[in-house]
C-alpha cells in the first residue's frame, strides 16, 4: 500500500517521511529525530505535560528520539485530483503508528 507513495528525506537530526506527490508540497507523514538529552525532554515535560508536539519514542546514548506529525495536509481538496491525493493522504496516515511500532532503535 506505501509502495512509491512516500519519500524519505535525511536531515542532520533525523529524517522526514513525506507523502510522494507531484506537487510542490506534499503532506508530511512523520519526523524522527533526536530531541535532545533526557535533562532536556524533562524540563519540557514540567511545561508541556504530554510532550506535544513531541511523542517519545525511546533513549539512544542518553539522547531522546522522538516522532512528531502527520502535519495537516497540503492538498486542495476542491480539485478532484488534490480530493484523491488527500483521501490518500489520510488513508496512508492511519497507519502510522503501526509503521512506527515496527521500527527498532539500534
């Protein structure tokens, strides 16, 4: 079902999983990245009780990985093509957490 309908896009803390469309924008699926040490999601943890925007998906060296996203959609669903790409879009989104429950931290 994902098969060429995403893209993965590496940055110096993690990578992106955005939704792979012929559109200059492209809904974004998922982040993975390091927050930072455990010091700090703990001192975001005092202010922000459920670590939005951020979920905590484990501790790597002492730093903190974490998934954030699906952002909104990117597609104008007044168009028949922007109307499928977003029911796609969704469709895909639902199974993100299944997705990232089979992802390991080495």
């Amino acid at each position: 079902m994902w098969k060429g309908k995403y893209i993965i896009k590496e940055h110096e803390t993690g990578i992106t999983v955005f939704h792979n469309t012929n559109k200059a924008t492209m809904g974004q699926f998922f982040s993975i990245s390091i927050y930072g040490t455990e010091a700090d999601w703990n001192e975001l943890m005092q202010t922000e009780e459920d670590g939005w925007p951020f979920k905590k998906l484990g501790i790597k060296d002492g730093m903190i990985l974490v998934k954030t996203g699906p952002s909104d959609e990117q597609y104008d669903a007044s168009t028949v093509e922007g109307k499928e790409l977003s029911e796609e879009y969704f469709k895909l989104a639902e199974q993100i957490d299944t997705i990232l429950s089979s992802f390991k931290i080495i």
